[in-house]
C-alpha cells in the first residue's frame, strides 16, 4: 500500500510540474528589425571554469560513501 501512495505522489508532482511549464505559453517571435538585438549573446566565461572543484568534490564524496559502507559493513559481523 505504501509503494501506491509514494507512485501517487511522484505522478501528482510530475503532473504539476509539467502544468507550470506547459501555462507559459511561447514566447514571441523577434521581428525583423529587432534580430540583432534579440539574438542573445554567449556569456563570456568558459564553460569548464569549475570542472576541477567539481571533480575534487565528487571524489571525495565518493571515498566518503564507500568508507561508510565498509564501516557499517564491518560493525554488522
């Protein structure tokens, strides 16, 4: 019974989420005296600015979740 209602909720959230997405509407198309400034500009920072926090921070979250693991795993023999 409890699988049920968790399925209920999630489909409940997905379904809400997918309301407030759809209600917006499209936006309007640019005219073509305004194309030039319509056209976003690419930001100017690169895209792999943070990849090495981001990697350090993954490693080290991983090396956490496996201490932890073999600690539990230790303590239940």
């Amino acid at each position: 019974m409890k699988i049920t209602k968790t399925i209920l909720l999630a489909f409940l959230i997905a379904l809400i989420n997918v309301s407030s997405v759809l209600a917006y509407g499209t936006p309007p198309a640019p005219t073509s005296s305004n194309r030039s400034t319509a056209v976003p500009h690419p930001p100017d920072t690169p895209i792999n600015e943070s990849l090495v926090l981001l990697l350090i921070c993954g490693l080290s979250f991983g090396i956490h979740t496996i201490y932890r693991y073999n600690l539990n795993k230790k303590a239940s023999i």
